[in-house]
C-alpha cells in the first residue's frame, strides 16, 4: 500500500478517536450537570411534606414486596425480618424460594412458625410448578408469605409473586437486600405525586452494605468497606447510580431499574406478561417493554428514579464472582439491545430511540469491545512502527484524566447531597480508589465484558450464576 494513502488512514482513525472521545466527554460533562439538577430539584421537593401521614392513612395503596431466595439460608432470616420491620401499613412480604438446595426454606419455617396454607392458582399461569405456600401461624408474622416452588430462575420466581400478588403495586428486589425502614413511603409518595402522567415504575439507589453493621434486620452503622474489590463496587455504584441513572431520569428516558430495587404498577406489569424468563437481563428488559407498551398506546407515563439511599446490598468480595456477575450482565445487556434492536434511532419512540438506546448501545456495550480490540491495537501499531507517541500520550492522558475526575466529582457530590461516609479517612480512600481505578478495576471490568459477549455470541451455554453471601456484620 502507498504510504501516502496509508498515512491517510492513519489521519481518519486518529480523527474518529478524537471524536469518539470529545462525544463522550460532552455526554459525560452534560450528564453530571443534568443529575446535579435531578438531585437539587428532588431534595427541595421533598424538604416539604410529611411522609408518616402515607404510613398512617387508611387509603394508602397496597404493595407486595416479591423477594426470590436461591440458596440464601445465611442471611435469610435476617433479611426478612428487614422487609417486615417496615413502616407502611398496607404491604405484604412474599418470598420466593426458589428450589433452594440449601436449608433456605427450613431456616424461614424454623424462624417464623410457618405453615402450609391452602391457595388457588391460576393452571395458566407460565411459571414452575409450585410445592407449596406458606404463611405464620404468629400474628406478628401475618404480613409474610413464602412461597416454595421448583427452581425456574429468579425471572420465573418473580413471575410467580407477581401472579399470586393482589395488591397494587409490586415491588421485586433481591432478598439479600436491606431496605430503610422508610423506603415504602418513599416509593408511594414517588407513584402519586404526578398528576399529569402515570407513573409505571420506581426505581432507586443501591447502596453498597459490606462492612456495615446489622442488628435485628436494620442498618445500625455505616462503614466502608474493608475489602478493596467492595471499595472500588462501591465508587462505581455511586458513579453510575447518583449521576447516570440520576441524569436519564432528570430526562425521562430512563431504560433500567435495577433488580434490587425495583417497584412496579402491577397492572402494567401483567399487561407486558411479566419478566422474560429467556434473558439473564430481566430487569433491564422488562422497563424496555413496559415503556414501549405505553408508548405504543399513545398514553403518557414515566418512570420515577429515587436518589436517596433506601437499598443496601452486598456486593461480590472475590474477582470471580465479580466476573461471574459481570458477564451476566454484560449477556443480559445484549439480549435486551438484541431484542429491541428496531428501537435504534427510531424516532418513533423519541428520546429513548434517539438518545437512550443509542447510549446503551455505543457506551454500555460497544465501548468494553472498541477498548479491548484498541489495546492490541496500540501493541499492533507499535511493533509497525506507526504509533504516532504525541497524539496516543495526549489522549491517553484525557481520558484517565477525565475518568478520575468525573469519578472524584461523583464522591464528592455524594458527599454533599447525602453525606454517608463522614469520615475524612474513608473521603481519601474513596479517592484513591478514583486513581486507581483505571488501571486495576476497570480493567477486570472490562474483561468481564468481554467474557460476557463472547459466550452470548458464539452461544456458548451460561445460566443467571450464584452468588455466595458472607453475611452482614452484626453488632456487639
């Protein structure tokens, strides 16, 4: 090839690099001042207002809490006697056992005097057999119910909460989960302050709660974590919680709610059949479907985002779970994209067509792909002898700039909005953790994508994956 034309090529992709870059350092700069507004905006809202008149009204909307438990018998009796400590009146607790292999389901019976009840179910209904249906013979206990079914996946045990569900509002969260004794209000108050729009999900912050201190199912002490995998989980949590999903909010094209803490119209959930039980992505592929739902029946609705800090949950403290969880999510995020691919700058769903998706697309699944091919790339052009070392330094440099600033504003807005971390010692961490970060967690981050993506490609069999839990720590 002439080195004229080939200089050339060199010139376009050096071009496309820089503006790759530039677009997504707008996007990233447009997205912190926007979920800066969402966060201002929602903390003088909701300065005013009472939320213990929601607890105490007799007209306050009903809400089953569907927890699925796989294999959960070291935290199970804990995290239930969160969910049942909550302080809203009208909310059932309904527990999935999910074909445990474990003492899951004895520990619940063991715990709180459960017995088998009689229930009709609906034949018709697409979910796994279930064993049975148990409620307490303790009147203390009245608002759970476990439900013992064959393993089917956490989708299809969601499925069966949802069905067996009479109440209004459905909330899905994972069992390890703590919640805030106030988050129920929270979720209410998000369902009923619009007027103009229905609002057809809320969804909500997930903190991280490795380290803290549990006593009788409530959040005693907040610690950060002790270990270093949790710390850096937790940097991106905030990242992407209090300013990603924050700023999709603030524009009302939010495309998630994340599994853990997820509650649901009822109503429409049915309406779009539940969760899709062929994807490991169900709780981002549900908010696709529900949103195209009423977006194809012309009926106007949102989807509310709740800033303050009601869920914590324990993160992986292993790199092999950390990818095992990863590259699920990374499987769930393209079948989802896959699924609702005619939604790509379709101008016919507006901002989720043109803005959203297209996000998800090039930033959420394109880019761990565009990073790793670029890293044999750099190895390629630099035995060529064609690396060009000013412009590759210059980048380099902007981007892990950047990168560490955007997250070092992230902790910092963290800190001025919510304050959970009030010591300076654990401020420093954090941004040491910001530092680093490009170089150690983003990079298994990244694999984990990679890893994801080419099992979901080449098809390459992998189910949902388990987590093992080490339990919370208790006072003393």
């Amino acid at each position: 090839m002439d080195n004229g034309i080939f200089n050339i090529i060199l010139e376009y992709v050096n071009i496309v690099f820089l503006v790759f870059t530039v677009v997504l350092f707008s996007l990233f700069i447009f997205m912190g001042y926007l979920s800066a507004r969402n966060s201002l905006h929602y903390m003088n809202k909701n300065s005013f207002g009472d939320l213990s008149k929601i607890m105490a009204s007799p007209l306050a909307p009903s809400i089953t809490i569907i927890a699925p438990a796989y294999n959960e018998g070291m935290t199970i009796v804990e995290n239930i006697r969160s969910l049942l400590s909550l302080q809203y009146v009208n909310y059932e607790v309904m527990v999935v056992n999910d074909g445990s292999k474990d003492d899951t389901l004895q520990k619940m019976i063991d715990a709180y005097e459960m017995e088998l009840i009689e229930q009709e179910i609906d034949p018709n209904w697409m979910s796994k057999p279930i064993r049975g249906i148990y409620k307490s013979k303790q009147r203390a206990f009245a608002k759970l119910t476990v439900i013992d079914k064959e393993n089917g996946g956490k989708s299809d045990a969601l499925n069966t909460g949802i069905q067996l569900s009479k109440n209004q509002y459905v909330g899905c969260i994972d069992v390890d989960c703590l919640l805030l004794p106030d988050a129920l209000l929270h979720v209410v108050k998000s369902f009923y302050q619009r007027t103009q729009k229905k609002v057809i999900a809320v969804g909500g912050v997930i903190r991280v709660a490795n380290s803290c201190i549990i006593e009788g199912g409530r959040l005693q002490e907040i610690r950060l974590p002790s270990n270093w995998l949790a710390r850096f989980q937790l940097l991106e949590y905030t990242r992407s919680f209090l300013l990603g999903r924050m700023a999709w909010g603030r524009i009302d094209s939010l495309l998630i709610i994340s599994g853990a803490f997820g509650f649901f119209d009822r109503e429409i959930a049915l309406a779009v059949g539940g969760y899709d039980t062929n994807t490991v992505g169900e709780d981002m592929e549900i908010v696709f479907r529900m949103r195209r739902y009423m977006h194809d029946r012309k009926e106007p609705y949102t989807v509310e985002y709740i800033p303050d800090p009601l869920c914590w949950t324990e993160v992986p403290e292993s790199i092999k779970i950390l990818v095992n969880q990863r590259d699920r999510w990374s499987r769930g995020n393209l079948e989802t994209l896959k699924t609702h691919r005619d939604m790509f700058f379709n101008p016919k769903y507006g901002r989720l067509g043109m803005l959203s998706y297209p996000y998800w697309f090039f930033y959420e699944w394109l880019a761990p792909l565009l990073e790793f091919v670029g890293y044999f790339t750099i190895i390629l052009f630099y035995f060529l002898g064609i690396l060009n070392w000013d412009f590759f330094i210059a980048l380099t440099c902007a981007v892990f700039t950047f990168s560490i600033m955007f997250s070092i504003y992230a902790i910092l807005w963290d800190v001025y909005s919510y304050n959970q971390y009030k010591k300076t010692k654990d401020i420093l961490i954090l941004v040491f953790c910001a530092l680093i970060e490009p170089f150690t967690f983003h990079l298994i981050v990244v694999w984990a994508a990679i890893r994801g993506n080419y099992k979901k490609l080449f098809k390459i069999k992998s189910g949902w994956g388990t987590i093992t839990r080490k339990g919370f720590s208790k006072a003393t």
